[in-house]
C-alpha cells in the first residue's frame, strides 16, 4: 500500500433538526474529510467527529486540522504502512488527538480494503450481513414533545430507544416515556451529568428498566463510576471515560461498567476499538457503536465497524435522512426494518459525493509525496 497524497477538506453541513444534549445545542457540523490517494489511484476516506468547540472533549475542528497537516500527514507520508494496523502505532508519539487520528486511520482502512478488493467488513473480521439500528432522542421542548418523537421513531423501526438525560430531565421523563412505551428496548444518556452526590437520585432510575445509564460521572473517571455501579441494578455504560484498550481493561477489573460503548474517533480509529471489542467480549462486556453526528463517510465506517461479533446492542447508526437533507455519499444510507445492511463492495462500500463535498468546503489542502 503507497501513499499518493492526501487531501483534507473542511466542510459544514446544516442538520435537519437541531440536537440538544446536557451540554449543549447543535444546529449544524462543521468535520473534515480525508481522502488518501494511493499510488494504484484508488482513494480512501475518512472523516473527522470533531466539531467547533471543545464540549464534547478536548478537540476541536481546528486543532483537528492543525494536527493532521503539522504532525500526522508528514508522519505517514515518510512512513512505509504495509498494513493499516500500523498507522496507530506510527501515530503514537503523538498524545491524545483521537480524533484526527482516527479520522486519517480509517480513509487508511478503506484504501486498504479497496486495494484488496473486499468489504471495509469483511477486512475488519466482521460477521454479520446487517446491522440492527437504535436512535438517539435529544432534549426536548417539553414532555410531550419528547413522548411524540419516539413514538415516531418506534414507527419508523428503530429497535432501540436512547434518550438525553439530566438533573430535572430524567426521573419524570422516564416515568412518562415506561408508561407510554412500557415494552421498548431504552437508553438513557447522562452526558457526565451528575456526580456521586447524585446516588439517591440516581437509583429512582431502576425502576424504568433501562438497557443502561450512559457517562452519568465525570468524563475523566472510571473510579467513582465503580462506587456508582456497586449501588446500581441497572447497567452503566462508559463513552467518554475510554479512550485505549488500557482504559477499557482497568474499568473492567474495577467494575465500573457493564457496557462499553464504542466511537471511532473517540479511540483514535478501527484498529483501537478492535482491540476494546475484543477485550470486552473476552470478559462477557457488551458493546455498541455509538454516533457523533457523523456525515455519510464516517456513518459506514460505522456500520463496518458495528459487523462484529460482540457489537450486540443496536447503535446509534441512523440513516442519513435521519440527520441531513442530503448526504456526502451516495446511494445514502437507508434502513429498513430497523436494519441497515453491511455494504459488500470493497472498501465503505459507499461512493463520496464530489461535487457536494466540494459545494459545502470551507478550507482545502492538499499533502504529496514530494
């Protein structure tokens, strides 16, 4: 696998409904798209889950392209990558920056695949033909708002249900969504909300029946996520709190979770969360992929990642139509049933959208082999 160049474009796409989360609201995405020119002329994509500010954690759009252009993007040009697995470790000099890490890891996986003639999948050790698809409620205008969406969302097929939770939105919204939808598979997202003195309050949640409790702690901690776990019948998840296959091991052993859910860019690419996918089904910890608003390129990385075996929990994978009026990639991703099916063709299995990506780029730059 030679390297020709490598083009990063930043792009900004409006979303169709605005999100709104513990910390924060999101109108629209701002990411950077990666595409790696290999010498055979074919090309692979990536994309960036940053956006513009650093609420979510440490990096942002711009420290995302600073990073590739001054550090990751010389690194690889340099390097000889016979296998995309090296990539990671090429990169590990550099700390933390998962992010825009993953973003130029996984344009390298789909090169790597395409080059191989065989699905992003299949290339990944994945099993299953298609993936069952769950959806992320953010917060609503009011109860009733809330009620009315999923009540939409479980007659589109979703299979699973994941609602943004806080102080003073939590205990009585779930009261109210187990009443209206006493049977539906559902998730309750805390976004680092609450702290340990949130103990009491947080064992009025065990009554709903929830799949889990996703990141009710500090985003930084697995300790205090293991005293919380200890007094808790329902299941804590871990998001932000992983980042390496260490972080997932010490959570184990401590017990600060039972679910661990998986993010590309969070873990730096597809070759980390392998290794936290394996490690988890090793010690019985389920995993699903979670979303981070992703346009089309990052969306099937996902669904390739999410073909794995211990990938038992429907992930946050919606279909484009779900997030943008039009998406980067065509044919869009879609769902049926409640399922999206595993692309075959080799690589993501989906083909950008040029003239879009070219429509909507901010900045663009261009690296090559001199």
């Amino acid at each position: 696998m030679e390297i020709q160049s490598i083009n990063l474009s930043q792009i900004k796409m409006e979303l169709l409904h605005p999100f709104t989360t513990s910390v924060g609201t999101e109108y629209d995405k701002s990411f950077i798209v990666v595409e790696v020119l290999g010498k055979s002329g074919l090309s692979g994509w990536g994309e960036s889950v940053s956006i513009i500010e650093p609420i979510y954690n440490e990096e942002t759009v711009g420290t995302n392209w600073h990073i590739m252009s001054e550090f990751l993007i010389p690194m690889l040009l340099k390097a000889s990558i016979k296998h995309p697995d090296q990539v990671s470790e090429l990169f590990t000099p550099i700390r933390r920056n998962y992010n825009a890490k993953a973003a130029i890891e996984c344009a390298i996986w789909d090169l790597y695949a395409k080059e191989k003639n065989i699905s992003l999948a299949k290339a990944l050790g994945g099993v299953k033909d298609k993936i069952e698809v769950g959806v992320s409620v953010g917060i609503q205008k009011s109860a009733e708002a809330m009620v009315e969406q999923i009540a939409s969302y479980i007659n589109e097929g979703y299979k699973r249900i994941k609602v943004k939770i806080k102080p003073e939105w939590d205990v009585h919204i779930l009261k109210l969504i187990r009443k209206h939808f006493p049977e539906i598979q559902l998730m309750a997202d805390a976004n680092c909300a609450y702290t340990l003195a949130d103990i009491p309050h947080l064992q009025k949640l065990d009554e709903f029946d929830l799949t889990m409790i996703e990141q009710p702690l500090a985003s930084d901690d697995i300790i205090d996520h293991a005293k919380l776990q200890e007094k808790l019948k329902t299941s804590i998840c871990l998001d932000e709190s992983i980042h390496t296959s260490e972080d997932a091991r010490k959570a184990i052993e401590l017990g600060s979770c039972k679910i661990i859910n998986l993010k590309l860019g969070r873990v730096g690419g597809l070759t980390e969360t392998k290794k936290i996918h394996d490690l988890c089904e090793a010690h019985g910890i389920p995993v699903w992929c979670g979303g981070m608003l992703e346009g089309g390129i990052g969306r099937a990385h996902n669904i390739a990642i999410t073909s794995l075996s211990n990938f038992t929990i429907p992930g946050d994978t919606a279909p484009s139509s779900h997030y943008w009026k039009q998406d980067i990639i065509f044919p869009e991703v879609v769902m049926v049933d409640g399922y999206i099916k595993v692309p075959d063709a080799p690589g993501i299995g989906f083909e950008p959208n040029h003239d879009y990506i070219e429509q909507l780029t901010l900045k663009q730059k261009t690296f090559s082999l001199n």
